[in-house]
C-alpha cells in the first residue's frame, strides 16, 4: 500500500485461499476508489485496478460500508452508501464477486437493482450481516442524522430493502459508531458510541437482535459494568472486533474524543468485555502503559513532544466531519449511471 487513507471501507471475507482483509476507498490526497486485499497469510498487501475507465465500479468515496456475505468459503462483497465528492451522500449498493485463478485475485463488481424503497442517501453509517440480511443503522445527511434500521436481502441476485418492525428504545441519531455482530448470548449487532450532532461523541451501548426471516427486531440498551476501571471516554469512528477464540470477549480500539485538540486517535488502550448471559456486560481495561509519547518534527527545525494521558484537555471546538463543506454537484439519485451497462473483471497487480 502506497499511503494511508482513512475513513475508507474494511471487511473480512473468509474465501477458498483463506482469509482475506479488503480496504475500499476512504481520503487520502483526496477520496480515493482504490481496492486493497490484505492476505493475512503472510503475503502482504494486492492492489485490485480498474481495468478501464468504462469498467463498472464504484465511484470514489469515504464513510461507506463494505461487508462480506454468503456461506464460507466467501466470495461476495456488499458496498452501501457512502459520500461522493459532488454528489453528496449516496444509497447506492453494489456487489463484487471476489474470486482467485492461479493466484491472482480477480474482482467483479457490479451496481445492484435493489427491490422496495431504499434508505435515505447517508455517510457514517453502520452495516452487520444478521443471517440473509444486512443491517444498516444511522448515519446522516446533509441536513439530518439517522437512528433508522433497514434490512437489506442479499440473496444471490435477489437484493431488497425492507423495514422490520422494531421494539424497544433504538439508539439515538448517530454517524461514525462502532457495529460489531456478536453470537453470545445470542446472535445481535453491538452498537458502541459514535457522533452525536447534539451532544457530539457518545459512550453508550446497544444491541440488536433480527428475526430470521427479517420480519421484526428489538433494541436493548446495554447495562456495562466497568468495575473499578471506569467506562471508556465518549469517542467516535474508532474501531473494534470479537476474538474468534472466545466470542463473548471483544476490542475497543482508539476513536476521536471533542476534549482531545490533536486528533491523533489518542485513546490506544483496548478495553476488553465480556457479554453474560443475564444481559449485562462486564469490561475492564487492558493498557499496558498508562501514557503513549508521541514525536513529532515539524519541519526541520521544531520537534513537539506530546504525552497522551486518559485525562486530556477538553477541546471546545472539534470538528469532527472530513466534509465540513460539501458541495453537490448532482443529486443522490444519480449514481454511477456509466456503470449499469456492463459488468468486467478486474486482476489484482501486487
């Protein structure tokens, strides 16, 4: 990989030749269409081009979501929404079809036809896989933020939306959460923090439970107890996972907090929980060190050390939102329309 991105796109997909780390678009110098496959065998990092400029992928972005579906071994990828540079927030959903020939990672993307009426266009949402179904909560828009749940049907050439019918109390409006899908006590969506347009970062805990068949869902507020350790900090757009090995243990892993000026993912230190059976969660801290120095040289003469503490000095003004200033060009509903006519193969070039 050439330069880092952020705010890009990131899924599992456990295919034929093993699992596999796929990153799409994100910011880099600007927003980016790229596709990197990370082979966690050991082979390190493949970039998958667009073979021409008529080839059918999706348009650069950032704040998507991107997950692997169907029975392992894998071979689909999902991508839903996202913000385009002059189109503002999008809805669209594409597929790709991931495959490997002598080695080399082909892909196959294709923009989706999708029954039933769609979500709103929106960034900063989340996207779990819940059996046959995605689960797409939150995110927002140019004028509002979302605490929505719709369920897309990913069926292999049968993509639709719908609407459960939901209970309990769901979340409030937020964008750039943590969603993780968990199996214990039961198979359910985690929902972590996020971004408040209200109260700006958020620490509370929800999850989701979905009938199989899609048909309802209900929201349960997370009762966690941290112990003498204390609750982690209210952050945003960081990240998380389950432990493979024990299912009820799972990572929280760095984010912005409004309190902290230099946005430098200042929170490294993982909190760990554990999910019971009784419905609470119990958590504690793993922190190795209790400070993080980091040096930075501005130019060549200026070296600022900073010490990173749980404790920083609140920051008045955060500004969170890699878009501050968007300008749309076209509206949402005219997305990759070069796109529709045909469907080619992409090969990986490491």
């Amino acid at each position: 990989m050439t330069s880092g991105a952020s705010f890009h796109a990131s899924t599992l997909i456990k295919t034929a030749a093993g699992p596999r780390v796929v990153l799409f678009g994100g910011q880099r110098s600007g927003l980016s269409e790229e596709m990197w496959v990370l082979e966690t065998t050991g082979d390190g990092w493949t970039q998958c081009f667009k073979p021409t400029e008529t080839t059918p992928w999706p348009a650069a972005r950032t704040q998507m979501a991107l997950n692997a579906v169907g029975a392992e071994p894998q071979t689909r990828l999902v991508l839903f929404g996202g913000y385009v540079l002059n189109r503002a927030e999008q809805n669209d959903v594409w597929e790709c079809e991931m495959t490997t020939e002598d080695g080399e990672i082909l892909t196959n993307w294709k923009m989706c036809e999708c029954a039933g009426e769609p979500p709103k266009p929106r960034y900063g949402h989340s996207a779990t896989v819940q059996g046959k179904f995605l689960a797409v909560f939150g995110g927002q828009g140019q004028d509002e933020q979302f605490n929505d749940l719709w369920l897309l049907d990913t069926a292999q050439g049968a993509f639709a939306w719908s609407q459960p019918s939901m209970s309990g109390t769901p979340p409030s409006p937020r964008s750039n959460h943590l969603a993780l899908a968990v199996t214990v006590p039961e198979k359910a969506t985690f929902i972590h923090g996020g971004m408040s347009r209200d109260v700006r970062c958020l620490s509370d805990a929800h999850t989701l439970v979905v009938a199989a068949d899609g048909s309802s869902g209900t929201w349960k507020a997370c009762e966690i107890n941290f112990g003498e350790a204390g609750a982690p900090p209210p952050r945003a757009q960081h990240a998380g996972c389950i432990l493979p090995s024990k299912p009820n243990h799972g990572f929280i892993f760095g984010g912005y907090d409004v309190r902290v000026r230099v946005r430098v993912w200042v929170w490294v230190w993982v909190w760990v929980w554990a999910c019971s059976s009784e419905g609470t969660t119990a958590a504690e801290t793993r922190n190795p060190t209790p400070t993080l120095t980091l040096t930075l040289t501005l130019t060549l003469t200026l070296t600022l050390t900073l010490t990173l503490n749980p404790n920083p000095t609140p920051n008045p003004n955060p500004n969170p939102n890699p878009n501050p200033n968007p300008n749309p060009g076209t509206t949402a509903a005219e997305t990759c329309k070069t796109s529709l006519s045909s469907s080619s193969t992409s090969r990986a070039r490491p």
